[in-house]
C-alpha cells in the first residue's frame, strides 16, 4: 500500500487545525468578556470596546492563517 501515510498526515493537521480554531476560540471568549465587563464597570465607551473588538478579531483572523499551506509545497 503506497498511501500508508496519508491517514497518520491526515490526523497530524486535524490535530494542528483544532488546537489553532481552540487557540481563536479561547482568545475570543476572553477578549470578549473582559471587554464586557469593563464596560460594566464604565471603564470602557462603546467606540474603544469596537475599537478592541475589531482589532482581536484580526489577530485571530491572521492567526487562523497558520493553517494555509506553505508556498512551494
């Protein structure tokens, strides 16, 4: 059998893709609620809790670009 490897390759990147969509996942949970209880607490106005809001998102954005493929493969 010549594809003996794929099911174990296969595995390693599931593997790799659900630690990076937990790693997004997580960060997003606390960015979040932390945002939301400092707006509780009037620490923070709705324009800088966008403000924090959008730029996590790009971080988690660009760090789910992890699981694109390298050039040259």
């Amino acid at each position: 059998m010549a594809n003996r490897g794929i099911p174990g390759e296969a595995l390693r990147v599931a593997r790799r893709c659900r630690g990076i969509i937990w790693q997004n996942f997580i960060g997003t949970l606390a960015v979040d609620g932390l945002g939301i209880v400092l707006a509780g607490l009037g620490f923070l106005n709705p324009l800088l809790a966008a403000f924090i809001h959008v730029s996590s998102e790009l971080l988690f954005i660009l760090n789910s670009t992890r699981l694109l493929p390298a050039r040259g493969r």
